[in-house]
C-alpha cells in the first residue's frame, strides 16, 4: 500500500502485500478455501454467509501481548459443510464448539487457518454458530500497541484477524457486536453506539454494536485513557469523538465534523448509519508507516488530531466503501477515487475553481509523465489494490466524468449508487453502467480511457466541456 496525501498511511506489513486471511467456512479441504479474489487467492469462501460477529475481548494494557478472545459467528451455509476453516491469526485456540456442540476436532494449518470438524455436518441453507475462545498475543498487522500503553485496530487490506475469528473479505458483510473489558481507568471504543456499561472486581466491559452490514477490515476497537466529547447531529444522530491524552483536542475541528456530514450528505445522500464521530489516537510505541486515518465503520481512526481534508475523505468513505463495498480487490476505485474527489468537492464548497485550480494544476504537472498514467484503476493488479493512482488519476476521472455527463446526471449518479446499494456490495463495471443509464450518454470510449487505459486519455476525455488546458 501507499501513503495516502494528507490523509491516511497503511499498515507497514501490507507495504509488503501480506495475504494472511480468509475465512473458509466450505465443504471442500482447507486447503481448498479461498478463492473468490484474484487478488488475495486465500481470502473468504462462497460456501457460507457470515450474519453477525459477536466479539468479546479482554485487554489490561500493562500486558501489551496478550489478549483474550471469545467470539461468536452467526452465519449460514450456502452448501452442505463437512468441515470449517476460520482465518485467525496467531493465538492459541483453548475450545471451539458449533451450535454449541464441541468441534469433532480443530487444527491450525498454513499461516491463519482454524479448521474445525462440527460433531455433525452442516446442511444447505442452515444457519448455524461457530464459538472460538482463544488468546495469545495480536498480530501486529492490524493491532498497534501505543505509547502511552494503550492499543487500536486498523489496517488495509488485513486487520480484523489480528483480533478475532472472521471472514476478512468485503464480499462478506455482517453486523458486529463487541465487549471490551479493560482495567478501570481506561475506556474501550468501537463502531457504532455504545451500550451498557458495566464494571466488576477492577474492570470496566464497554459495548459497542453496529447495527449495519460491516466488512471485517472496517471493524475496530481502540483502548485508552480517552476524553470522551458526545454530541448530536440534527436529527438526533449521535456524534461520539474519543481523544486519547497525547491527541490534540480543536474544537473548531470537531465541531466542522458536522459541517462536513452536512455537505457530503448533500452531494451523496442521507448519512447511513446511526452514529458518526472519531477516534483520535496518540503516538504509537513503535513509531514507523502505521495508518494516519482509516475509514472504520461509523467512527473514523485518525493518529494524533483531525483537521478538515481528513475529516471530508474518512466521511465520504462512509459513503463510498463502508455503506457500499466493493465486490473485490479490484474495485478499490470505488472507494479511493470517490473520497479523494470528496476532498475537490470540499474546495469547491470552500471558494475553489476546480477546473483552472485543481484540475488544470494537476495535468499540467503530469501530463508528459507516463507512470502517472500506467495504473488502471479499475483492476490495477495485485499489489496496487490502493496504488496512489486510484487517489490522484481518479480524482481526475471522475472530474472529467462530471464535466462530460453535466452536474445533473453526476451527482444523481452518485446518489443513485449510494441508494441502491446501500449496505452492500458492487462492482466498479456496475458504476459504469449506472453512470450511462443516467446520463443517457455511451459512456464505453470515456471509461475505456480513464479507468481501463494505462496512457493519457484522448483530449475529446481529457478536455470535456469547459476543460482547457492551461494557457502556455
């Protein structure tokens, strides 16, 4: 992965295109599971639907490697299962039980795989339950220790399995459900609303439950010393921002949050979910390429304060890759590309030209460089699933894109998609479609160059309505 401009850096393992996931819940051999991205060969399966996680976790931060687990999946075969396989990353696995019955047997195998025998097979169409206690130390892919002892969870493409027993694809969506017990003092975040708070002999269990279909890699928990600022949006959404204590607090900024929901709301559609905010973190232990921001579900992480571009990409993304989610790998522009355009639109709504400004400003300085062209950005490859391609040419398309369909037909479109897709999947070719349903135009020529080319488009796509390029 790529450090995002301004906004966001990855995890340091997946600069190094790490494949560990994939739950398998299949009828097949383990070793058979995967399958269904051609990016991440391992990850997920087509032989289950994961309904819901219901995660509970034990942290004491004077124990930075260890952490107890007892998660629950709620899912349903979509074949008849012999046997299972959950993608769980390191720690030991005490017991596993399905429906409630102890397992046959459960095993490891190859680097993040729990295969489970149920004590009976697993009819089509069945719901069923996998229990896994386990503990050990988090996988550093997905969970960073911070300075001041403290811990959070984020990371992209992998994290989820860092943590808890999962399905890490976003093909695979589910509600999600968390208990976080820690000492008292400290104060455990997740996605979502909170629940009831509860303490007992020294510790404090948070809840937390996200009521809308999640991808795993969008799930989080942070654990802290925070300052906890609650507020609401107007229609009675609750807005929660958690800073841990080296976090710089601007209430300016925290308060534009709303402003931002506000306008992205205005360009793409109502708010999805039920609560909104932010998790501020402090310094990490190990400073090095961790995430800056990333768009977890319903509370957007960011390391050290929030400021505005920040703000308007993680949000839009609520939009754009949270409430829809892409098919696989490959549609990564339908997140990147959109938020990053977020950030145009923003400046547009702050004072900007966007076509003598950024647009122009930005050919200009790459027009007669090839590499800035040779990415698609739809099915870039495997390894550039969030190349920075997909932030600075994709902004760029989808600029071109408005300027050729009119503002009409762009922002229906993008309303368009943000409705019927809510809460699930889609697939970059399905925008395509919608975009010239839309618009009334055969739009095959513009995305031909912009998202499937790898040279500079043709002027007629470069230079749509009243694009020009600066005057020499």
């Amino acid at each position: 992965m790529r450090t995002r401009p301004t906004t966001r850096r990855r995890t340091a393992t997946t600069l190094a295109i790490a494949t560990a996931i994939g739950v398998a819940l299949t009828a097949l051999p383990a070793s058979a599971a995967g399958g269904i991205d051609p990016y991440f060969p391992d990850d997920g399966n087509s032989g289950y639907d994961v309904s819901h996680y219901d995660v509970r976790i034990a942290y004491d931060p004077a124990r930075t490697d260890h952490l107890d687990g007892d998660t629950t999946v709620t899912a349903r075969a979509t074949r008849t299962l012999d046997r299972l396989s959950l993608d769980l990353k390191g720690f030991t696995v005490s017991s596993v039980t399905v429906n409630g019955a102890p397992a046959r047997s459960f095993s490891r195998s190859g680097e993040h795989k729990l295969d489970i025998v149920p004590a009976r097979r697993l009819a089509g169409g069945a719901a069923f339950t996998v229990r896994v206690k386990y503990a050990g130390k988090p996988d550093a892919e997905g969970w960073h220790t911070l300075a001041d002892g403290g811990a959070n969870v984020a990371g992209e493409p992998h994290s989820a399995t860092s943590w808890y027993p999962s399905n890490d694809h976003p093909s695979d969506k589910a509600t999600f459900s968390l208990a976080a017990t820690v000492p008292d003092g400290w104060t455990a975040i997740g996605n979502g609303r909170p629940g009831p708070t509860t303490t007992a002999r020294g510790t404090t269990t948070f809840r937390w439950n996200e009521d809308r279909p999640m991808a795993t890699y969008l799930s989080t928990v942070a654990i802290d010393r925070f300052t906890v600022h609650r507020s609401q949006l107007p229609d009675g959404t609750p807005v929660i921002t958690a800073y841990s204590p080296d976090a710089a607090i601007d209430p300016a900024a925290e308060a534009e949050q709303q402003d931002i929901l506000a306008f992205l709301a205005s360009k793409f559609g109502p708010y999805p979910f039920s609560s909104a905010g932010a998790i501020v973190v402090g310094m990490p232990k190990d400073p090095g390429p961790g995430p800056i921001a990333l768009e977890t579900q319903s509370r957007p992480t960011y390391s050290g304060a929030i400021f505005d571009m920040s703000v308007v990409h993680e949000n839009a993304h609520q939009w754009f890759g949270d409430s829809v989610s892409f098919t696989d790998w490959r549609d990564g522009c339908l997140a990147e590309c959109f938020a990053q355009y977020a950030n145009q639109l923003w400046e547009e709504h702050r004072g900007s030209d966007l076509d003598t400004g950024f647009y122009a400003f930005e050919l200009a300085a790459n027009k007669d460089n090839p590499s800035y062209w040779s990415t698609k950005l739809y099915d870039p490859g495997a390894g550039k699933e969030l190349d920075p391609a997909l932030y600075f040419k994709g902004s760029l398309m989808l600029h071109a894109l408005r300027r050729t369909v009119g503002d009409d037909a762009f922002f229906t479109t993008l309303r368009r998609w943000t409705a019927d897709h809510a809460y699930g999947n889609a697939s970059f070719p399905q925008f395509e479609a919608l975009a010239s349903q839309v618009s009334g135009q055969n739009l095959t020529g513009f995305f031909d160059a912009w998202a499937h080319g790898t040279t500079i488009p043709a002027n007629q796509y470069l230079y749509p309505g009243a694009l020009a390029p600066l005057a020499e």
